[in-house]
C-alpha cells in the first residue's frame, strides 16, 4: 500500500524546514504578462543543472507566508522538483490591480508556459494549492496551456453558483474573507487609512462582524468600497447574468489534458465536497481511459493542517482520518509529472472517508455505483418508510428575517445541535432508530412540497445523525444544502411564488458517506435561515442586495399521498 496516512514517514530532508540537497534559491524573478504586468515569484529549485519538472504555486495571501507555513516546496525540492512561488496580480510583490479570480486564466497561462520555458525546466509543469490558490489551477487550466501536465487542486469549486452564491443565495463568506486577508494588504498598497496588519485584523472581526452582515441593502455597504471595489461588481450581477460565464469550470472540462487529483473535506465550508467531486465527474466525463483522474474526499474541514487531523469539531475520526497532505501530492506528481511508476494510475481512482464507520472506502467512480436511492418520507410522525400512503397531512413554521435562525457555533465541523430542534421556526423530522447499520455513499436529494404566504423564502436542510445520548451531529456543513425558493429552477431562472400556491422544490446531489449506527436516528430539519454564512432573503419577492425591508411569512410543508415530500438516500451494502 502506498503511504497515506500522516503518520507515514516524511520524505528524506523533512527536518522541520531543513532541506537533504542544496537548494538554490531566487527571490522576486520577474515573470512578464502578455499585458506587459510583472508578477514576481520566488524559485526554489536543486542545485546544479537540471532540468527539472516545475511545481507551480501561485497565492494571493503572500509567496512569503507560503513558506512560513508550509514546507511543501522543500519537500518538492528534495524530490527533484523545482518549485515556483508566485503572488498573483496586484498582490504583494506582483504589479497590477487585484481583481480576484478574473486575471488568473490568463495569468495562469503565462506563468505556466514561462516556467516551461526557463532553462532548468524540463518543459512539464504541475500545479497544486488549495482554496484560492485551488481556483487559480483551474482558471489556467481552462486556458489550454501545453506544458501543464498534472494538477492538484485541492477544497475549491466548480461552479459560481455554489461559490460566489449558493443556489441563488449571495455568500456573506466574502465579507471575513476580504477584512481579514484581502483589505489590510490593499490599505497598504493603496495608501488607504485603515488596518494594514492581518493580526490586527483578526483581533477586530468579532467587533464589527454584526455590522457588516447587518447592512442593507448588501450594494449600499459603506465599507471596503476602495480596497474591494470587485465585490460590490459581483453584487451587481445575479447569479442567472451571463457575466459570470468566466468563473464556470463546469463546461470546459475538454480544455483540460492534465491528470487531476482532486481533494476536499465533507465538512470543507459551502463549496469543497461539491468541487471536488463535480469536477472529478466532469474530467471522467470528458475523456476517453485512460482518465487520470483522482478523487479524494476526507473527514476534514477547511485547510492543509487539517488533512493531517483527526478530529474536526467535536468528533475524533480515527488515527486513519488524517493524510500526509505533501506525500498524497507529491506521489501523485511522481506518477503523472516525471513519469515514475507509484502504482496511483492502477487504483481506484475514488478515495472516501465514511464518517461512522470512520473508514476509508475506495470506488470507481462518484456516485459509487453500488448505491441504491431509499426513500424516507415525511410524515406528522416524522421520517419513514413510504410503503403506505398517507392522508394528506401538513406542518408549518413562522420565519422572520429580522429573527433569523444562527448558527451556534463560530467554527466548521461536526457539532452538536441538538438545541435547533427547540426553536419554532425549525420543523424537525426524526426516523425510528435504526435496527441495524444504515451505510449511505453518494449524491442524497431533498424533494419538499411547500407553499408561503410570501413572494420568496430559502430552505436549509440540515442533515442529521441523532445519537442514542441526544447529541445531534450534522453530517456536512450546516450550509450544505439550501435552495432559495424562486431560484427552484436554474434553467429557466428566477421565478417569484404565488402565495398560498404548492410548489416543488428539490435540492439535488447533497454528497456525503456516512454510517448511522445501530440505535441511532436520521434527522431532517428545515429552516428559512441559517445565520451567518449566507444573505438573508428578505421574503418579499425583493432582492436584498437593493432591498431592505423584509417581511414575516408562513412556511407549510406539504406531505402525503398528493405532496410525497421525501428525504433521498444513497444506501450501500458493503
């Protein structure tokens, strides 16, 4: 078996940041734009002559706190590898103007093909980072460049719907993202009054965080209008304007030769399992075999340090959980980029951790074909079988935007909330517990039958394994899966309801694998808010991006023979 758990011994060099061979080492190497910019980036690479294949890492958050943080890059160095660290455009020691996402295609592009071209480059380049630096791997990758030739994006996204927004909902995730790493280094830059240190920053968030969620309309935010002038560009665009056509990988997958391992958390924000595992579909989908392509998906929450934990939230996963992130990687560029056999290409090319079970499971494919969808329906009981019809039945809530739903806790992970199920405005659907191990892998599906006294409302399902002593631990993140009402179709767009009209509405390809043990209860909950992780929809049929009154409203959920509003498992055997 190839080394895979954090527990693995390091690569040779791996002393705590000293390194096995001589590196050479270049700071601030110019690197020209088509458009004439110089981005700047630092070259870690062996000594002597080469050529050697390229790593290529390009950062908004500093080339320099890259390698404070990580010793990727020497890892990479003492395998043969060298290694480019770049600040992206209008970042730190790069020129230009920071326009987040958008000038990475081209960027990208030409940073690639100018690592190729230098004179200890053997011409193939790979690229690795995670987050925004996952994102910069696939804008460039999009663009073709010939010398890319193996990937690793790690906990990004697919698609601008469920990044940017979240099924017609805008994120309230940019706000922290740009106070606390963005705006300080912009200050500097700009000569704008203001916090310039990220430490300081970070002390202060808490203190203003009410603030800056709490204005509205979001467009009319009085803050951050020079140091971020992008993110009120993307508050005028909607999620159906054709503007966002740029940030879409979902379409472009046939531009990408590159071998590709994806990596991501079930509990990695809004956007990771989603990413990961719809762009790992999206690659297989659009080649021929052999595929080269990889997914693996973890017990993780958000970051490099914590695929080398075990625990995330309140719950300890196993000495198993935990991955040596730069050996999983940088095996993966031994296979695909210097053309060593590693015995990666002859694997299943799906890796996943079953919470519960705390196992690793391997697959061919997402969703595993082995699944089979089992139906649980709502019923004034709860969760069940659906072998019977029931009477038309129905259970309502009271939702006020001015009183939304919160989240109880500042951290991602799994926790425990037990305590939503004693708010009115939350509709609580328990199974019986179940009799034996209930093993579920794949793409699970919310189908509801609701109607509103209002123009629009959102719908959060929280997804829940009720253990036998009360704690009620969710299986992904609490903002996983939420629809906004109006958005219930995304072909043929935005559509106001009716009020007092039924309605169907579906939120489709929740992923996850988790095991319900013996004992223990499948919950569903559904809410109209879920504070603070997305806007807030007002629930007059007005966008709250220009609006700002808001309205109380009726949600009913419909269930029954006539309304089958049902929970949709993918349950395996094995």
């Amino acid at each position: 078996m190839a080394c895979f758990a954090a527990a693995c011994a390091q690569p040779a060099g791996d002393d705590g940041g000293q390194t096995a061979v001589d590196i050479v080492i270049e700071k601030d190497v110019v690197v020209p734009m088509r458009d004439g910019v110089a981005l700047r980036a630092d070259v870690y690479r062996p000594s002597g002559d080469g050529p050697f294949p390229v790593l290529l890492y390009r950062t908004p958050y500093g080339k320099h706190q890259a390698v404070q943080s990580y010793h990727t890059h020497r890892r990479a160095v003492d395998r043969g590898y060298a290694v480019v660290l770049q600040d992206v455009r209008g970042r730190y020691a790069s020129e230009g103007v920071f326009d987040p996402y958008r000038q990475e295609g081209a960027d990208g592009f030409d940073t690639i093909e100018w690592a190729a071209r230098q004179p200890w480059s053997n011409g193939r380049v790979g690229t690795y980072g995670l987050s925004y630096p996952g994102a910069a791997q696939w804008l460039a990758a999009v663009e073709s460049p010939p010398a890319l030739k193996a990937m690793a994006p790690a906990m990004t996204y697919a698609s601008p719907n469920n990044f940017f927004y979240t099924n017609g909902i805008f994120s309230r995730a940019w706000l922290p993202w740009i106070y606390l790493y963005i705006a300080p280094h912009a200050r500097d830059r700009l000569g704008i009054a203001g916090i310039t240190d990220e430490e300081v920053a970070a002390r202060t968030w808490d203190s203003v965080a009410a603030d800056y969620y709490s204005h509205f309309p979001l467009i009319d935010l009085p803050y951050l209008r020079e140091e971020a002038p992008f993110y009120f560009e993307w508050l005028r665009h909607p999620p159906e304007d054709a503007w966002w056509d740029w940030a879409d990988i979902r379409d472009r997958y046939h531009k990408v030769d590159a071998a590709v391992l994806h990596l991501s958390g079930w509990y990695d924000d809004l956007y990771g399992p989603d990413g990961a595992i719809t762009n790992h579909g999206g690659i297989a989908a659009s080649r021929e075999a052999p595929v080269r392509s990889h997914l693996i998906m973890g017990p993780w929450t958000h970051g490099v340090r914590a695929t080398g934990q075990r625990q995330a939230g309140e719950l300890d996963f196993g000495a198993s959980a935990a991955i040596n992130y730069d050996e999983v990687i940088l095996r993966f560029f031994d296979e695909y980029l210097r053309g060593q056999e590693t015995g990666l290409a002859r694997e299943a090319p799906v890796r996943y951790f079953m919470t519960g079970a705390n196992a690793w499971l391997e697959a061919a494919g997402w969703p595993p074909p082995e699944a089979v969808m089992k139906r649980l329906c709502f019923s004034s009981s709860g969760l069940g079988a659906c072998a019977a019809p029931s009477n038309a039945a129905q259970r309502s809530f009271a939702a006020d935007p001015a009183d939304p739903v919160t989240d109880l806790y500042g951290s991602s992970g799994p926790h425990d909330y037990r305590e939503l199920a004693r708010r009115p405005d939350v509709l609580t659907f328990d199974s019986e517990p179940v009799s034996g191990d209930v093993r579920i892998a794949g793409n699970a599906m919310l189908r509801v039958f609701v109607s509103c006294d209002c123009r629009d409302f959102d719908v959060w399902l929280h997804l829940m394994d009720v253990h036998p002593d009360g704690r009620s631990i969710n299986l992904r993140s609490p903002a996983a899966a939420v629809l906004r009402a109006s958005y219930r179709d995304p072909v043929a767009g935005p559509e106001l309801l009716q009020p007092g009209k039924i309605v169907e509405l579906r939120l489709e390809r929740i992923m996850l694998a988790h095991s319900f043990k013996t004992g223990h209860r499948i919950r569903v909950q559904v809410s109209a808010s879920f504070e603070p992780r997305l806007s807030r929809n007002l629930q007059t049929g007005q966008s709250e991006i220009h609006a700002r009154d808001s309205q109380r409203a009726r949600i009913t959920i419909h269930h029954g023979a006539d309304y089958p509003s049902a929970l949709v498992l993918p349950v395996v055997m094995h």
